[in-house]
C-alpha cells in the first residue's frame, strides 16, 4: 500500500521539546469561580436529564441543531440556577460543569 505525504505519522524524536503554540486552558477561570459558587439545588430532573442527554449525544448532531439544542439548554439551566454563568463560558462547558456540581452536591460523583 503506497503512503501519502498527508498520511504520515510523525513520531516526536525522545527529548524534543514541544513545538506548536501552547496548548489553550483546558478550563476558563471564569467558570472554575462559577463552579464553586453556583446554587443548583433548584436545577430540576427533567433538566438535568436533558442535559445528559445532550452530553452523551451532541457528537452526532449536525453543527446546527449542536448549537440550537445548546443554548436551549443553556437558557434552561440559567433560569434554574443562580448566580447565572458566566458571558464566555461555552454551552458545553456550562452544561458539563451544572451536571458536576450537582453530582458533588449530591454526593454522587
């Protein structure tokens, strides 16, 4: 089988320092301040099994109903919890940390 230039896989020789732009913040600050402090107590069932469900499935959306469905969600969530999250939080950051809180909160996870 003959290997293209695109379909080579280069391996990073030992002791080679990383190149590239550093990687991004896996986690604004912003929300990491919001996760200690949000109240979730109200975020109702029907919520959150909403959410998980978008969580577990929002990989086989199209991008348009991925973003729709998002910030449905999140409009959900913000009515339900306070104080609301931050402005440049993603839908998927907000959604993913609501269900962690609530699960630390809980005492399930």
């Amino acid at each position: 089988m003959r290997r293209r230039w695109w379909q080579r896989s280069a391996q990073p020789s030992p002791g080679a320092a990383p190149t590239g732009p550093p990687a991004p913040e896996a986690v604004p600050p912003s929300l990491l301040t919001w996760a200690q402090v949000v109240d979730v107590s109200r975020l109702s069932d029907k919520t959150v099994r909403k959410v998980e469900r978008y969580l577990r499935g929002y990989r086989h959306m199209t991008l348009n109903d991925r973003k729709e469905y998002g910030f449905l969600l999140v409009a959900a969530v913000e009515a339900q919890v306070s104080p609301p999250p931050p402005v440049n939080a993603f839908p998927l950051d907000i959604l993913a940390t609501v269900l962690a809180v609530r699960r630390n909160q809980l005492g399930i996870g």
